[in-house]
C-alpha cells in the first residue's frame, strides 16, 4: 500500500513540474471572470478558461447590419492565429436593433452562413447601464460600442490593449499588428 502512495506522489509532482509555466502562473482578469450562455446551446462559456494567460479578441456582433459580412473575415483571422493562442470571442447585442430575437437565427447566420467556429455568447447588452460587466469595463477602459462589431484586442494578462470600430476590417493591418504583438 505504501509503494502505491508513493507512486502516485511521485505522479503528482512529474505532473505539476510537466506542466508548462505559462499555464501554471496563467490567470484571468477579475473582469473577465464571467460565465456566459453560448449561443443557441445549453453550455456555457467559462470565460475565465478560455481566456486565462491568452490574447483576446472580443467582438459585439449583430445578424443583420451592415458589417455583418465581418464574421467571415474574424473567422479567417481566428484561424490564422488560434494555433498562437488567440481567442476570439463574439457577443451578439441587439442594442442597435440589429439582432434577432431568435437564437437559432442568430447561429444560423453566424455557423451556417459564415462558417464560424470561434466562440459565441448568447445575446448579451453591450452599452449603457445594463452592459454585461465584460463590456462596461471594456467600454470603461476606451469606448463603448458605438454601433456592431467594435473589436477589443486584450492582452495575455487580461489588460485591454486597444479598441477598434466597427469599420476596422479583420483582415486590417493594424488590427493584425496589434494582434501579433500581442502572441
């Protein structure tokens, strides 16, 4: 019995010295320790997991605007850097009443029509007094959204590091500078 217990203390310490350090010291900012519905699912998405020790894109997105065709774009942007750790994150807001009040609208237009595989909320407010409190900071620490897809570029320590509007394109080369000094 006792050369079992040894052994698994021996297991604990090889798995927590293999552990590499970034993961061990990674934390996520007090702001972004939230869970938030998934869109069109019963899951949840822990935002602290995801984000802790990781670049971040979050995004407030919208099915029927103008800019709506940006999905595409951050969804190639995700792809070019998830492998580097970036996170994306998309929040659909209806604040602009641009957002269908049907959820399986507003995954049909994000997973269907434009192939996103980056992480979704649920409808979320992104402005005002009743801003879910990952935007009131966010818009605390530049500028609240001012229309859809504003983009929020936050560091692997959780500080906000720049805000873009709406009409910073994903495929933008400061948006993709930004993004690379972040990694």
């Amino acid at each position: 019995m006792k050369a079992i217990t040894t052994l698994f203390s021996l297991f604990a310490v090889l798995l927590v010295f293999s552990t590499p350090l970034a993961a061990q010291d990674a934390a996520c900012a007090d702001w972004l320790d939230y869970e938030v519905d998934k869109l069109h699912s019963g899951d949840t998405i822990d935002l602290c997991d995801e984000t802790a020790g990781k670049p971040v894109l979050l995004v407030n997105t919208a099915s029927y605007c103008g800019f709506t065709y940006q999905f595409t774009g951050l969804e190639t942007l995700y792809q070019q850097y998830k492998d580097q750790g970036l996170v994306v994150v998309g929040f659909p807001s209806d604040d602009f009443n641009q957002e269908d009040d049907d959820a399986s609208k507003t995954a049909e237009v994000c997973y269907v029509n434009h192939g996103v595989t980056f992480l979704m909320s649920d409808v979320v407010k992104v402005k005002g007094n009743s801003a879910h409190p990952v935007f009131a900071h966010l818009g605390a620490e530049t500028e609240q959204p001012g229309w859809n897809f504003n983009k929020y570029l936050v560091s692997k320590d959780g500080e906000v590091l720049q805000h873009f509007g709406s009409n910073v394109e994903p495929d933008a080369a400061e948006l993709l500078a930004a993004i690379e000094s972040s990694l």
